[in-house]
C-alpha cells in the first residue's frame, strides 16, 4: 500500500530543507506521496515537482493557508491544487502581505519584553524573502538563548497572552477554501487537536468548516495523542469528512515525526485521497 505524508515544509516556508532536499529524503524514508505545502506559498512546487519525478515519487501540490475563525487562528491545507491559479495566487499574496506587518509587531511586543533585535534575528533565519513566520523568530529566540528549543518558544513566547504574542486577522474560513477550490483542490482542516478551544468549541469549527465547504480534516498529525487520532477519525465520520495524513515536517531537529514514519489512518475513514 502506498505511504502518503500530505503536509510538509521546505526552505519557501518555514522548514530547513530546500524543496529539492525534502522530496529526496522523503523518497529515501519510502514515501511514495509527499505533498508540499508551505505556508502561504507555493514557490517551492516546481522544484519539488522535478525533484518527484527524477526519484519516482508522486508530488500533491499543496499550500497551508492561514485563517481566522472567531478568536482563533487556524491553518488550511490545500491539496492537489493548481499553483497557477489566479484566485488561490492572489489570496495567499494578500495574506503574505498580512505576514510582514504581524512580524514588525511581534518584535515591538518583545522589544517591550526586554528583548531586542527580534525582527532582525528572525530575517537571519528566513529561506524566501516573500515570507517571515513566527518559527523564524522561534529560531532567533532559541539561538539568542531565551529558550532551548523551538517548541519551548511557542509555549513561553508566542502562545496567546505571552510576551511575543500578537493578534492578526487572516483569511476567512469561507474565502480560503473558496480559493482552494477555484484551484481545483481540496480544503483539509490542519492539526484540529492543536487549537485551544473546547469540546463545544471544536463542534462549533468542524460544522463552520463543513458549511463553508471544508473537504477533510487531519486525523493522523505529530500534534495528536493516539486518543485524538481516534477523536478526530469519529469526528470525520459524522461530519462526512474526508481522512487525511501528514507529519507536518519542517526540517530534522525540529520535528518529531520524520518523513514516513505516520501510522495507518484508523479504520472506518475515507482517505483524502480516494477523490483523486
């Protein structure tokens, strides 16, 4: 059976690997599907695509977009997209725009935290100049020494009501997937077990998602215990769901999950990409 992995990062995002490098280690780690979806981007797709097709592994064209929903800020997979689409390329555009300005404020937010140089730290760390990502500044912050590792800043530093933490509005729920599907692809709420809402308030985004036009939700994710793997598989099948599977990879050091390494999806669940 073939091993899928439909969510990962390269060097046009946030992740360490250029998109060369990552679809070669992902084939090495016996991936035979590997979607590429940076975040807000789809730069890295055609270097992907050459790299795919020189060692034999199927490439999904992909993007993570950034959404708000009511307080929140969750995250879209676009899967199986056309990259040059002229609606999905101006929405990401607009929300890039959106990534510089948060960037400014997150450094005033730590300036007044007694941390200077943030923004200048976190350019350091940045692979393409079209976007800056809060893992940026994450790295800056685990380099200046404020912080052992990457995840340790999200959790002191970034997190809501902490010194880096600053409010953005990005895409709506109903705009980001409408560009998905004038893309042709498929909308695939990310890591739902990540967002800190409750039971009522998860029953509250699945049916947003659903009624805006979501298609699949991530059930296998390094951000879900094996009980929300269970979770998030009910969840799919009462909301009529597709199933969908990705480490989230960003690069080695950083990411618990390797490429490869994602269970089989629970039974009982359709595969996102059984509709392909």
């Amino acid at each position: 059976m073939p091993r899928y992995d439909l969510h990962a990062h390269s060097t046009y995002s946030d992740g360490l690997l250029a998109p060369a490098a990552l679809v070669e280690r992902a084939a090495a780690r016996g991936v035979d599907v590997l979607a590429l979806t940076d975040h807000d981007d789809t730069g890295g797709l055609a270097e992907a695509t050459a790299a795919a097709n020189a060692c034999g592994l199927t490439l999904v064209a992909g993007a993570e977009l950034s959404v708000s929903w009511e307080v929140h800020t969750v995250h879209v997979v676009a899967l199986a997209i056309d990259p040059a689409n002229r609606i999905l390329d101006d929405g990401l555009a607009a929300i890039r725009c959106g990534r510089d300005a948060r960037a400014h404020r997150i450094a005033e937010s730590l300036a007044r935290a007694g941390i200077a140089g943030a923004y200048e730290g976190a350019r350091r760390f940045v692979t393409s100049d079209r976007l800056i990502s809060r893992s940026h500044f994450a790295r800056f912050l685990v380099e200046a020494g404020h912080a052992r590792e990457v995840k340790d800043v999200f959790k002191r530093y970034l997190a809501v009501g902490k010194p880096g933490y600053v409010a953005h509005a990005w895409a709506s729920l109903p705009d980001a997937i409408a560009w998905i599907h004038a893309a042709g692809g498929l909308a695939v709420l990310a890591h739902p077990g990540r967002y800190k809402v409750t039971a009522t308030g998860m029953r509250r985004l699945l049916t947003d998602f659903r009624d805006a036009g979501g298609d699949a939700i991530e059930v296998l994710s390094p951000s879900h215990t094996a009980a929300q793997c269970a979770e998030y598989a009910t969840h799919a099948r009462t909301f009529g769901f597709l199933a969908s599977a990705g480490t989230d990879y960003h690069g080695p050091g950083e990411s618990w999950l390797d490429l490869g390494d994602l269970p089989d999806l629970p039974a009982g669940v359709v595969p996102v990409w059984s509709k392909w």
